[in-house]
C-alpha cells in the first residue's frame, strides 16, 4: 500500500503562508524560489508551490472556485496550546474561523484559514 509521504499547498504569498505556520511552531525555513518543504515530526512533508510554478507545469490549472477542499489538524499538547496557537495567529492577522471550544467528542478544538484557504484544525484532548 502507498504511504502519505507529503501534502502540497499552492500558494498565492510564499512569504505569508510560511510566517502562517511558523505561527503555528512548524519550523518554516526562509523561502528562497517557488517551492518550499519541510518534514514534520509525524514524518510527513508539508510543501508549498507558488501558482506560477503549478501554472508551468500545468497550464490549464486554476484555484478551486469556494469551499475548503483542503483541511489540515494539528494536535496539540493541551488545550491551553490550542487556546495559545489560536490567539497567536489571529493576534497575527490571520483568519480564525472558529474561536477554541470544548467539542462534545471531548477535544479543545479551534479553527483557523491560512492564507490559502486551507483551514487548519487545532486539536488537544480535554
């Protein structure tokens, strides 16, 4: 069976969306071009390409028209980390969907949209 080796994000801002998860404490390296990567600790690759660079390669491709097709969970340490990161990031400028709560499935959860529109999930159990 394949393995999830890497989710790919394309991205309108390089910059910004690497200052977005580098708020959330993933270790961004500066960009330097149209691709960026990194390895998180689970061992998948998180990886960003600019539009110029997808539209290179495929010509015809264009940005998905509303809704998120893309949604990414980060578990957190505990459900003070959720309540941090949240408030970190919006504090930043960057959209918060959903002010952390305590989810009936007993999690803290919270919601956020990077600057591509992927939400990102924060997550600790209660």
């Amino acid at each position: 069976m394949a393995q999830l080796g890497a989710i790919g994000i394309v991205t309108t801002n390089m910059a910004e969306a690497a200052r977005f998860y580098r708020l959330l404490g993933v270790e961004v390296p500066e960009p330097e071009g149209d691709h960026l990567d990194v390895t998180l600790p689970s061992g998948v690759r998180l990886m960003w390409d600019e539009e110029a660079l997808i539209k290179q390669l495929y010509p015809q491709w264009e940005r998905p028209a509303g809704g998120h097709a893309l949604s990414l969970a980060f578990e957190c340490a505990s459900p003070a980390e959720v309540d941090e990161i949240y408030a970190r990031v919006t504090a930043a400028g960057f959209e918060g969907e959903k002010e952390p709560w305590d989810a009936f499935w007993g999690q803290r959860y919270a919601l956020l949209g990077d600057p591509d529109g992927v939400r990102v999930n924060l997550y600790a159990a209660l």
